[in-house]
C-alpha cells in the first residue's frame, strides 16, 4: 500500500510505531521497522545524548530499514539536554524524527540541515496548521480516544482527522484508537494517509515492558481509561488503578488549588515500576481507549501483516462489493 506517509519516510506500510516512555527501546522500533512499518526509538527515555546514541546504535544491528527517534519538548526547571539529543540524533545518522510537546520550531534548522524529516504530534488543526507553518514534514493528528496526553479540546478523530484533510497541505496520520485493519481504512477513508500506533504496540510479543502491562491490556475494556491532570491543564489519559484512584480523589478533594507537588506520588517516576517491575499500581500510566480492541499478544509482524490483510481486504472485497451493488442498483 503507497501513501504519501510511505514515500515520504522509505517504508512498506503506513504504519507508525508512536514513541512510548519506557517502551520505546530498540528492540520495539526494530520489530515494526523490520515488519514494514516506522519503528520509534523514544528519546527521553534513554537518559542522556550519550545513551540515546547507544540505543539507535543497537536498533542498526537489529535493521536495516528505516527507524526515528521521539523527542518530547516538555517545559521543566531543569530541562533535559535537547541540543545534545539533538547533536545524538544527526551525528548517529536518524533520518526521521518525530516531535511533540512544545512547539519545535527552535531545533528543525539543525535537522533540516541534516537532511531529517520531521512528523510533530499534535491535538488539534490549529497545531497542526502551525506545525505546517514552520515546516514540519508531517503530522501525526492524536484524537481525544488517544493515550496519553489529548489536549484540552477533547475532538474525537471522527471529527479531527477530516477536519484536519481541510486543512493541510502536508501529510498526516492518524493517532488514537488506531488498532487494526478497520482503523487503518476509516482513517484514510477519512484523509489520513496513514495510523499511528501506540497502546496496540504495547501489547506484542516483542515489547521490551513487563507480561503484567500487557495482560492488563489484553483484560482492560473501552471503559477502563480516566482522565487525570485536568485541573491543571497537563490532561492524561491513563488506565485505571488504585494509584489513579488515589489521583482523582486528591483532584477532586483539592479543585483548582491543586498543583502538581500534590500528585507526584502518583506520577513522578512511576514508569520504570510499571514497565520493567510489573508494579500495576505504581501509578499513573498512559493508556488509550483502544485497550477495549486489544484482545491478544501477537508479535508485532503478526500483527503489522494481519493489519494490512484486514485492510486490503475491507477496500478490495467488502467495499467493492458495496460499490458494485451499488452501482448494479443505480443501473436498473
């Protein structure tokens, strides 16, 4: 299948691998690099600059085919070393990056120089006209079912990603509530030019994350995401557990005087608990609503093949079939 998304990052299939804390390592962006997809090394994970360019240089002994790296421009007293992330990224060779957070705008000079690619994550089309505007190559456009963090519009992507199709000239996909072949058809009969995966990927034989997150998945339905963080206009979405539990009582308890010294127990440094340890209620942990879809722990090839044959399937036999009676109908 060609899109613009395929053409533009050199793979098989219009399938993006999201960048996951604690969960995009090199043996995730590897497995679905490897299965024709765009693997996604997450950056911030890794540290420093100087195991980032350990990691994308253990994900090369894994693939040959093309992989990125998530960078997260997140506002913080003491921020992360972005220009030596940024410095790992060109000196290792990555042709594609995929950013999110805060606008950034700052760093696509030194990655455009380097001949890099750019996809910004963003919640709603004004962001994603901006991201359009400085000159990102691509948008992943995220819906409020998404994990995560879905802004402060709450526009599902039955409204956001032809909203999105209206108004951008760049290529987009589409994040949230992106599970199988049925998504990958709604979300290019809808404009997209391709998905973006993220919870589903969690839940695969080759995500480096403790079994207990993934039979969480698995067990979890539709209806087991809250929203956290709202009051301070930092939205989540997350599963539910007892550490989140804990977080909506303190929300509710504390309102509008909350601040984020009053949460931390719930979602200050939980992810390697929950990730590497298995701790299920640490704390807070991003979830999307399409945990409601995830039913197995095939390996991501499994998973990527069957993704395409339910697509092409749909489009080439359901569809036409559709049409034809149609068309048969109009006839008569």
């Amino acid at each position: 299948m060609k899109t613009r998304i395929t053409e533009l990052f050199g793979i098989e299939h219009p399938i993006i691998q999201g960048g996951m804390h604690y969960v995009g390592f090199a043996e995730m962006a590897a497995a679905v690099s490897q299965a024709g997809g765009l693997g996604i090394i997450t950056g911030l994970t890794q540290g420093s600059p100087e195991n980032l360019a350990k990691e994308i240089a253990r994900c090369r002994q894994m693939t040959g085919k093309p992989f990125g790296v998530n960078l997260t421009f997140l506002p913080a007293l003491t921020p992360p070393d972005y220009p030596g992330y940024i410095r790992a990224i060109i000196e290792s060779g990555v042709k594609i990056v995929e950013t999110a957070g805060n606008n950034p705008q700052k760093w696509l000079p030194a990655l455009k120089e380097a001949g890099v690619r750019v996809i910004h994550k963003c919640t709603s089309v004004r962001h994603s006209l901006k991201a359009e505007s400085i000159g990102c190559d691509a948008v992943s456009v995220d819906g409020f079912e998404c994990g995560g963090h879905p802004g402060e519009d709450d526009v599902p992507n039955f409204i956001l990603l032809p909203r999105a199709a209206e108004e951008l000239k760049i290529p987009f996909v589409a994040s949230g509530g992106m599970a199988d072949g049925r998504s990958l058809v709604a979300a290019l009969s809808l404009g997209a030019e391709g998905m973006n995966m993220g919870t589903r990927f969690m839940a695969t034989k080759e995500a480096p994350i403790h079994d207990n997150v993934k039979q969480a998945l698995v067990a979890a339905s539709e209806l087991d995401t809250r929203l956290v963080m709202r009051p301070l206009r930092n939205t989540e979405r997350v599963l539910k557990n007892a550490a989140v539990d804990r977080l909506l009582e303190k929300e509710k308890e504390l309102g509008a005087a909350i601040e984020f010294k009053d949460i931390v127990a719930e979602v200050g440094g939980v992810y390697p608990r929950i990730m590497k340890q298995g701790e299920m209620d640490a704390g807070a942990w991003s979830c999307g609503m399409v945990a409601g879809l995830i039913h197995d722990i095939p390996t991501v090839k499994e998973l990527i093949d069957r993704t395409m044959r339910e697509a092409e399937e749909i489009i080439g036999r359901r569809l036409a079939r559709m049409a034809q009676v149609t068309l048969s109908t109009a006839a008569s």
